[in-house]
C-alpha cells in the first residue's frame, strides 16, 4: 500500500506515503482479561508493515489453513510529524487524524508462538492483516474522549472508548517515540476493548468513530 487517504471534514483528501503500524497490545484491561493474559506494566508493543494494510471495505479472505483467525477493533492514530523523545504537546501535535483499525490475528498461531515465547509477527503481520479505514482530521475532536464500535449481522460486538485506556493515547506516543522514531504516515494501533473473536464466512462488520465516520466489510 503505498500511500492512504485522509479525508479531512470537507472532504478534501490528503495523500501520505503509509508507513509502519505500530501496534498496542491488551491497552483495555477487561480484553486482557478475556484472553486469560496479564495487565501489563508498560505498553506492549509489536509492529506491523506497510504490507498488512488494505482498505477496510475490501472483503476479508480467511486462511483456512492458518487457524482461527480473530478480529481486533481499534482506534487508530495517523502521524502528521516526526516524533523522537517528543513531549506531550508535541505528540498531541502530531496527531493529524483518527481512524479506525481491524488487527486480524491468527489466534492458533499467535498461542503457539507465546508458548514458545516467540514474537507474535507472523501471526499478526501478514498480508491484509490490518484493514484501515480513512482518516478523520484530529482538530474534529476537541477532546481526549473518542468513542467507536463494531457490530457484527447488526449486533454489537465491540465497544471502545479512550477513557478506559491503560494508557492514554498521548503517554502512549511519546512512550514509543522514545524507543524508536515515527514518521509522517506512521499509524499507531491503540488497543482493542473486549469482544474479540473469530470471523466466519459471511459475517458482514460495521465499525462506527463517534458519528464521523462509519465503513463496512464483509467476510468471504
């Protein structure tokens, strides 16, 4: 995917190169609770390539032989500037939009891996493994408070909301712009609220940002 489209409120579009997704796991304590895993102390992070995203509105093709394959709703933030050891006013102002993120995940894979304490990219890195929707401008949300959503057939499987984050959007960018860099196009994923679970052919899911934006796929 070599560039992604954000859509400010009047339409407009803007085109940026897309670069990493950076990826942050069990940020809602009752989706750690669900998966049987531990609260953790700090951001846990993983990353994505460029390679994984494709549009949301394409349908979603399961790997039969991969296992089970989950889905995982999550806000997503799009970089507008360069961020190193950047401050709290200077992650806020980098933020040039939100979104919203599907980070497909082969679970049977994903539990081998942790038993063997392995990294967890191939099963969260593939191909198509990060639909992204479009973006909408940050300056539409005056607050630190988002809400969004998923439904499945109609029926809501997935509620998230930013207060009841581990952490933050805003400590969650600097905390990464510690470790390592990010740039113009870079997308950070900021965790799933509870709800997961496998896909099945002819699922139909809608995902909802507050009553900005609102894109639907299906399972083939």
């Amino acid at each position: 995917m070599e560039q992604y489209q954000h859509y400010w409120k009047d339409g407009t579009p803007v085109h940026l190169p897309l670069g990493k997704i950076v990826c942050v796991g069990r940020n809602y304590a009752e989706h750690a609770k669900e998966l049987n895993n531990p609260v953790p102390a700090e951001p846990l992070l993983f990353i994505k390539p460029a390679t994984a995203a494709v549009h949301v509105t394409r349908p979603l093709e399961l790997q039969a032989n991969k296992g089970q394959t989950h889905f995982e709703t999550e806000l997503a933030v799009l970089i507008g500037k360069p961020l190193t050891n950047a401050s709290s006013s200077e992650a806020r102002d980098a933020i040039l939009g939100y979104g919203l993120a599907l980070d497909l995940t082969f679970r049977d894979l994903q539990s081998r891996l942790k038993e063997k304490g392995h990294p967890w990219e191939l099963a969260k890195a593939f191909d198509g493994s990060c639909p992204l929707s479009p973006f909408v401008a940050a300056d539409h949300f005056p607050g630190d408070h988002i809400t969004f959503s998923m439904d499945i057939n109609g029926q809501r499987q997935q509620s998230g909301d930013t207060r009841d984050m581990i952490f933050p959007i805003i400590p969650l960018l600097t905390h990464i712009s510690s470790h390592f860099t990010l740039l113009p196009g870079d997308v950070v994923l900021t965790g799933t609220p509870k709800g997961v679970g496998p896909l099945s052919s002819g699922q139909t899911l809608s995902l909802e940002l507050e009553d900005l934006l609102s894109v639907s796929t299906k399972v083939v």
